[in-house]
C-alpha cells in the first residue's frame, strides 16, 4: 500500500531520516516507533508532501507521490493527524469535520456546487458518523479550541476519517491521555482496521502499540534500526539499546 | 430625504464593497494594501464604458466587474508565492503603479464638442449616465444600497457555505487546509479574483455618485482604511466590516464636532481595537457566541446521544 524507498532527508546538517525502506501492507495498521528526534514525524511529513525528500520515492498505491502537494496526497487518500494538535480553533467540531470532507470523491466537477454550498445531506450524514465514532456528538457546537486536550486528539482522528482515506497517519495520538483514553483509541483503531483502513501509527505509548499493531518498524537518528511483529520488536537488542541509549524515553 | 444624509448613505454604500473585498482576503490570511486598485479601476473602466462608449450604467457594472476580476486574478496568480508581508508590499506596489498609470494617461475622445476621456491627474469627468437619465441622488442611493443588500446576501450564503469556511480554514492554518485536500493555490487565486470584482463596484457607484473621478482618490490611504474596516469591526462575520464603515464615514465623518480630528479618532480607534479586540468587535468567537445564544433561544438542543461502545 505504501512503499518508502530509500527515503532521505536532510536538514542542513541533520539526516532526519535517512535511506530508509519499509512498507505498510494493505489493511494493517503498521508502528513506527523510535526515541524522540528519530525521524517519525519527518517521515509522516514526507508521505504528506509538507516537504520533499532530499532523495528516494514513496509509492501509494502504485502511484509515485514523492513530490505530490499534501493536497495531492490527501487525494490520494492519505489522511493524517499533527503530533502538535492542530485544528481550527475558531470553527465548531461540527464544522471541522464537515469542511474536512475533500476526498477525490467529494471534489467531482459534478459536485462541485453542492459541495461549495453546504454539501450533500449524505456528505452531513457522514460528519454525524464521525461524531459518534469520535464520541463527540454532544461537542458538535463547541469550537474546537475549547475542547479538553484528549477531546482535541479524538477529534484530529475524526478530521482524518472525514477525507474518506484509504489509509491514515497517526502522529502520537495517544501522547497526553490517560489510561482510560488510551483504551478507547485502541478500540477505535481496531474498528478503522476493521473498515479496511490501513494505518500507520507513530507512538510512544508502548502498550498500546504493541497490542494493537501487525508490524512494527524502530527508527534511530533517522535509519531502520529493526522490524517486524510486536513480540519480535519486543526482544530485539538494537531496540533495546536505542532506548535505553536516550534514558528511556 | 435630507441631502447630507442621502450622500452619507451613499458613501458608505460605495466603501463597503471595497471594505469586503479587502475582508474576503482577510479571511484567506492575506493583508492587501492595494484594493484601492480594482476600486480605481472599477470607477475608470466603468466611467469609459458609460461616458465614452454611451453604454448604461448596467452595463457597465458586469463589464467592469469582469475586467477587475481579471485584473486581480492576474495579481493573485504574480504574488501566489509571496507570503505576509511581501505580498502586503506587492499589492501595495501594484496600486501605486496604477494610480501612475491612470496619471500618465490622456485618452480623450471628442464627443457631441466636448473631450471625454482621463486626462491624467485631471481625471475623469462628465460621468453623467445618472444625470442623463434623471437619476437623482435619492435614487442612486437606493441603487447603491439595494446592491450592497445583494452583496452582502451572498456574502451571508457564502459564510453559511462550505465555500467560507474553506476560506477561513486558508486564513486559520494554510498547511493544515492543505493536508485537508485543499488547493490553497486555487482558491486564493480565486479569492483575489473575486475580491478585486467587489472593491471594483464600490468604483463604479462612487464614480456615477461624484461624476468626476481623479487618480488620487485611489491612493493607500484608501487601501488602508478599506482594510481598517474589517479590522476595527470584525472578521467574524460579513457584518464586520459594514460596522467599520459605519463607524468611520457614519461616525466621525458625519458628526460634526470629530470632524477635525477625524483622522486622530479613526487612528486611536485601530490602535486600541488591535491591542484588545486583534480580530475586531465582531470576531469570529463572538459571532459563535452570539450564533449559539440565538439558536438554543429558538430550538431545543438535540437530544444527547448514546454513544457506540466501540468509541466512548
Ligand atoms: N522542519 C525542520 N527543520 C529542521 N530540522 C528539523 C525539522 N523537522 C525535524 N527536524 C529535525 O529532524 C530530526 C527528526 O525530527 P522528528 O522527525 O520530529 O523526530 P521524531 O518525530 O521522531 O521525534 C530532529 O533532529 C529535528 O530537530
Ligand atoms: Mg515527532
């Protein structure tokens, strides 16, 4: 589903990541863990298209997408969410969801005018579905700045479903919450994996990606340090040294 | 209706279009210092279409609307790439370049023993098509309001619509519009299209109100106070901006005892809203508030709903 080939980038000095491989398979939801400044958020920036990669290919889909737009990406059918919440804090929930509904499909010339003005009463139906996905339906009319912290990151998910995506990227989505909360998003996770959406999860919180993802892959100083399934990741001494090499993060 | 009043009436009419289109970018996240462009070219381009070419007013309006959005259209697609200030900066310059174009131009035509035509800094007069046809202010008046009403009834729609929040989201956080699958570029491109079309009405109703229209009417004072407008009164509604001018023209122009210190008010008044209202008094948090207080009072809020036990 998605290919990273090689993938470098470099800031000035800094190889944020470098000449990495790996790829997520169709329908798994696939961790890429790794201590902080490993790269991962360099690496959802250029599956995104923030930036372009100062060398290798990504491949979604069969489709070359290295120096796409993030709005060609997103067309593509990559959503993703922001380590750093962000969300339009002067609009309500209800309305961060409705104006993220922008899928290749919802962009047809056809629909264009509909779209503009308000969209289909399918397209609102749908932005209710995700409130209830997101347990949010009783926050519809609130703006999203108002919102407590795990209520902000339970919504960025919802805003990443709402582009009707093939696949999403998760950037520490349980970073902040509790033990309860962390909970609920493993179970949403695995019902998104149950829709058939492949994900890729950046984390930190280690209980719940070991438990919830197919495969892992560990980033050190921006390379593959090891891959494979959670119990794999869980005996592997390179890993073991990098995190104990930064203190435990 | 007294004179002095019908003129007020008028005037604020004119100015609002042009404090919307500098509120429309405003809401896309862009500071343009040059709206009084399309507003000059608005009043020039419909002022040879009636005077020179002996079309109607009505006319004119769709032909100039069409031209200034071309214009613009043209000066989204240059400045695509230059961001905050520097694209302040371009707009700016671009006015400037043409405020001197229309004063190093002479194009005059002799008709029925009289030159019509600009004519440099001497600009351009004998915009007479309200004139001609008996229009009296009174009814100009009506004419600029009602189009304001038009104006600002679209504008209401487009606040409503998908189409305003994909402008505000641009103005909000462009990169995260932009992972949203928004085409910033495109509608930026069409922003500045659009808004050059709306500044350029208020061009063509204050060039048929005053009949004689001079290059330095469009200069940056303009495109500052077109842009102090939404600022002062706020950019979280349509309504914002059309308080701003009211405030300004209907205000310490009309009241007799500010008006020599006009422009000491008006510069106090920016000042002040910036430090403690930086979105204007009808910023987008109010209008929620205000939005909100105004729907419970009239429907019931919806039943809470249970939540799927797969995400609570
Ligand atoms: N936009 C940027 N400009 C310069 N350096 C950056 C930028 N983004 C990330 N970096 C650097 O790249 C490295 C990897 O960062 P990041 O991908 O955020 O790590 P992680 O998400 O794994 O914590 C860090 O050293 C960071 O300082
Ligand atoms: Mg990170």
């Amino acid at each position: 589903m998605l290919e990273i080939k090689t993938l470098s980038k470099h800031f000035g000095g800094v190889r944020a990541v470098d000449e990495l491989d790996f790829t997520v398979r169709q329908g798994e939801i696939f961790g890429l863990i790794g201590p902080n400044g490993s790269g991962k958020s360099t690496t959802v920036n250029l599956v995104t298209g923030i930036f372009p990669p100062t060398a290798g290919e990504i491949i979604f889909d069969g489709r070359d997408i290295t120096t796409a737009q993030p709005h060609v990406t997103l067309d593509a059918g990559i959503a993703r969410t922001f380590q750093n919440i962000r969300l339009f804090n002067n609009m309500t929930v209800w309305e961060n969801l409705w104006v993220a509904q922008n899928s290749a499909e919802d962009k047809k010339a056809t629909n264009l005018l509909s779209r503009w003005m308000g969209g289909s009463r399918k397209a609102k139906s749908q932005v209710e579905e995700y409130l209830e996905f997101s347990a949010l339906a009783d926050k519809r009319d609130e703006l999203a700045g108002n919102l407590a912290f795990g209520e902000q990151r339970r919504l960025e998910v919802a805003r990443a479903l709402a582009a009707k995506p093939k696949m999403v990227l998760l950037d520490e989505p349980a970073a902040g919450m509790n033990r309860e909360e962390v909970r609920a998003l493993d179970e949403r996770l695995r019902a998104l994996k149950a829709r058939g959406i492949t994900v890729l999860l950046v984390e930190h919180v280690m209980e719940l990606v070991m438990e919830v993802t197919d495969r892992i892959a560990v980033l050190n100083f921006g390379q593959k340090i090891a891959e494979g399934t959670p119990s794999e990741i869980q005996n592997n001494q390179a890993v073991k040294d990098a995190y104990l090499g930064t203190s435990g993060d | 209706m007294d004179e002095h009043l019908v003129s007020i009436l008028t005037n604020i009419g004119g100015f609002t279009f042009i404090a919307l289109s500098a509120y429309l970018l405003l809401l896309t996240g862009e500071i343009s210092f040059g709206q009084q462009a399309f507003f000059g070219i608005g009043a020039y381009f419909s002022g040879i279409v009636t005077a020179m070419w002996g079309l109607s007013m009505w006319a004119a309006i769709p032909l100039t609307m069409l031209a200034a959005a071309f214009s613009a259209g043209l000066v989204g697609i240059i400045t695509i790439r230059l961001r905050g200030l520097y694209f302040s900066i371009a707009t700016l310059a671009f006015a400037e370049m043409v405020r001197l174009a229309l004063v190093g131009t002479t194009w005059q035509v002799k008709i029925d023993g009289e030159m019509i035509g600009p004519n440099g800094s001497e600009g351009l007069g004998n915009i007479r098509w309200a004139l001609d046809n008996n229009i009296e202010a009174n009814d100009f008046m009506w004419i600029v309001l009602i189009t304001l009403a038009i104006v600002m009834g679209l504008f209401f729609l487009m606040e409503r619509s998908r189409l305003g929040s994909i402008f505000r989201t641009i103005g909000a956080d462009r990169l995260l519009a932009e992972t949203q699958g928004i085409n910033v570029t495109a509608y930026k491109v069409a922003a500045t299209a659009l808004a050059g079309a709306i500044a350029s009405l208020g061009g063509i109703f204050y060039a048929h109100a005053q009949t004689h229209v001079y290059p330095e009417n469009f200069d940056v004072m303009l495109g500052v106070h077109s842009l102090a407008y939404g600022l002062i009164g706020g950019l979280g509604t349509a309504l914002g901006p059309l308080l701003g001018v009211i405030l300004d023209i209907g205000f310490l122009e009309a009241v007799e005892w500010v008006q020599g210190y006009r422009m000491i008010a008006f510069g106090g008044l920016v000042a002040v809203l910036l430090i403690f209202m930086p979105r204007g008094i009808l910023d987008e948090r109010r209008v929620h508030r205000l939005r909100m207080a105004f729907r419970t009072r009239k429907t019931e809020p919806p039943p809470a709903k249970t939540h799927d036990p797969a995400a609570s």
